[in-house]
C-alpha cells in the first residue's frame, strides 16, 4: 500500500478570502527564456539517447543562464549593441563506453531552435551568443537513475500541486497566452509580465508589455499601440468572466518624457536584465505567494527520475483530476527519498475541501496517478506537458 494521508481540513478556499496575489513572467521574461531553453536541450538530449540507447540517460540542464546584452530602440527602428549572452550548464551522460555523444552541439542547436521559434523579432546568428559547459554526471547518480523497472528517486525532495486556479489566477495565465498566442499585434513583443491583484471583489491585472521599436513609428504610434492593446485584452476578459476586470498596461512609461518600454526584440534581455531557470514560475505556470509552493527548478531536470520534476508535475495532475470531482479546493504534496522507487513516496499528503464522500475517489486518483509516475515522462520527452 502506498503512504496516502488524505485529510479535509477547515480552511476557507482561496476563492472565499480577501486578497489574492498572483503573478506570472511570459516566455519572453529572461527568466522564462532559460526555462524554455533548459526543457528544450533536456528534451533534445532525451531524444538523442533514446535514439541511440533506446532509454533516456542520465542528464539535469536545469543551469542556464542569461547575462542581458545593450541595445539602442528607436522608433521605426533600432540596433543592438551587445549580444545577449546565456550559458548552458549542467550534467549530462557524454560517452557509453567508446561511444561519444555530442552533447555541447545538441545543446547549442536546441537553445538556438527554441530561439529562433519562440521570438520572432531575435536573429539568433547575431543578437545572442550561445555557450555551452555542459559536465558529466556523478557516478553515484548514474547508479542510482540505471535501475531497471520503476525509475529510483535521485534526491530527497518534494513536489507540490494545487487544483482548481481561481479566477485571478486563471485571468493572469491565460491573459499572458492569449498575448503570446493568438493577440495578432506584431507591435507586442514576448516579454510580458502579468500581475494581478483581488481585493475583495475587485481584480486588477497590471501588465508590462515590451514593445518592439521597428513596428512603431513615433510615441502616437506607441500609444496607440497600447490602447489597442488594453482593448483586446478587456474582449479576451469578457470570454472568461462577467466580472469587471481594471487593465493597465506599461505604468512606468513617462510619455512626457518619452519614456517607453520600447525594445528592439521583444524582450528586456537586450538592455541589461538577467535571467536564471526557476527564478520565475512554478511548474503550473504562475506565481502565487497564497498557496503551498516548491522552490524546486522544474525545466530542464531529467524527466526520468528526479523528482524535483516529476512530482511537482505529478502533484498538479493529481490535484486537478481530483478537483474536476467537485472539490473546492485540493492542495498535493509528494515527498521522495532518495534511492526509493518514485512510485513509492515517503509520503503523498492530500488536502481536500469539499464533501468527504469523495474520500476514496481522491485516494484511487492518487494512486492511479503514482502507478503511472512514468507517464510524465513520456509527456515531457514529446513536450505535453508545460514546465513553466
């Protein structure tokens, strides 16, 4: 028998409290860029190894980061005076026995692939420099993720999931997709910050949005831009709720001043801004200081045994399928020990608001969903499930 503890406790669900919180940094925050650079290598890697293996080996590209570069916007134009600069780091399993792998230059290609495709307005040949010091992995560690069967858990760590989002916090991720999905306003750069704020009944969403230079003739331009912008966002809010929902985009631009949050390509990286991976959004996407949190990385980490993946992503799944049920409120927590199967945690802790009926429907979930731990493997090696 698995260690399920199941409880109900007596706590108001989020929805019903005062205050709410909750944040995300969009693809194009360098912080989110070297996560979706650290998954992509990772997945790049896996690829390769099961390509030649048959299995993926030993690998964590959960170290990268970003050293922001100089540029010089301009309306109708611009140039960059520095390239952005981001290190690609970690561990990874480079030979099997005479067999060299050539992981710097599937490292390099991944990063310059996840590049080219997510930011339209980065040439990657010139406006970013790619380094790679990838290492290998400690022998120990090797041992310990080459066990046949169910995978071995890597480290003592925990992962944590919760179900269903509030509205707030549904507003903040799905406004900053629907900015960098299918908005249509080339105007838009990538890098957007959502942040939104309930104070009762009363949601404000505050967005930073950089815009790019080239496609904006002067600050009319620019301020058209914006409102535009403010007003496809407020038809995209009215999709998901009736309730009213105040919009302010770029409140540190000084038009007087002729201060803008004006960029060359899209993202702040180009004028001084640094990112790491898991400096920014948990593995559900988003930032919120009102629930239970992992400070654990998820991009990049192998998505075979280490835990401080798998679980935090096994935490939200469980968390969800649980709350679709009728459940308020559901909070999951996962705690591994290091060398134990992955399917067998110390410890899966569920926390349930809602009718006690659903007991035994939350435990069967629970386990169903640690029975096929190695599931998230296979969504996360065909990128289906996101990380950040």
């Amino acid at each position: 028998m698995r260690n399920i503890v199941l409880e109900f406790p007596k706590e108001t669900p989020l929805q019903e409290q005062s205050v709410e919180l909750v944040e995300r940094k969009g693809i194009g925050h360098p912080d989110s860029i070297c996560d979706g650079i650290a998954e992509s290598v990772s997945r790049a890697l896996s690829r390769e190894y099961v390509k030649r293996y048959g299995k993926i080996l030993h690998h964590n590209t959960d170290q990268v980061e970003l050293v922001g570069g100089s540029a010089m916007p301009a309306f109708g134009g611009g140039r960059i005076i520095r390239p952005i600069y981001i290190l690609l780091s970690g561990r990874a399993t480079t030979s099997v026995k005479d067999d060299e792998i050539p992981v710097g230059a599937i490292a390099i290609e991944a990063a310059r692939k996840y590049i080219s495709e997510n930011f339209p307005n980065i040439d990657v040949n010139s406006y970013v420099r790619i380094e790679e010091k990838m290492g290998h992995g400690s022998a120990d560690l090797r041992h310990v993720f080459e066990n046949n069967g169910i995978p071995k858990s890597n480290d003592t760590s925990f992962g944590v999931g919760f179900a269903p989002l509030s509205l707030t916090e549904k507003l903040v991720l799905e406004t900053e997709r629907y900015i960098n999905g299918s908005l249509g306003m080339k105007e838009v750069g990538q890098d957007i910050k959502v942040m939104g704020v309930r104070n009762k009944d009363k949601i404000i969403l505050t967005i930073a949005a950089a815009m790019v230079s080239k496609y904006l003739e002067d600050m009319d331009h620019y301020r058209a831009a914006i409102q535009k912008l403010n007003s496809k966002i407020n038809d995209f809010i009215v999709g998901i709720t009736n309730r009213e929902v105040e919009i302010h985009i770029n409140t540190g631009d000084d038009y007087e001043a002729g201060s803008v949050f004006l960029t060359v390509t899209g993202t702040s990286a180009e004028h001084g801004d640094d990112g790491s991976v898991g400096r920014g959004n948990r593995a559900n996407g988003l930032i919120t200081p009102y629930r239970p949190m992992s400070m654990e990385a998820t991009a990049g980490k192998n998505p075979v045994n280490h835990v401080g993946k798998i679980y935090n992503l096994l935490s939200n799944k469980i968390a969800n399928e649980i709350a679709e049920e009728g459940a308020k409120q559901v909070y999951v927590r996962i705690m591994s020990q290091i060398g134990k199967p992955i399917d067998q945690p110390l410890l899966a802790s569920v926390q349930v608001i809602g009718d006690r009926s659903m007991e035994q429907r939350a435990k069967e979930i629970t386990d169903h969903w640690l029975e096929n731990v190695t599931d998230i493997t296979q969504m996360c090696l065909n990128g289906k499930i996101p990380t950040f």
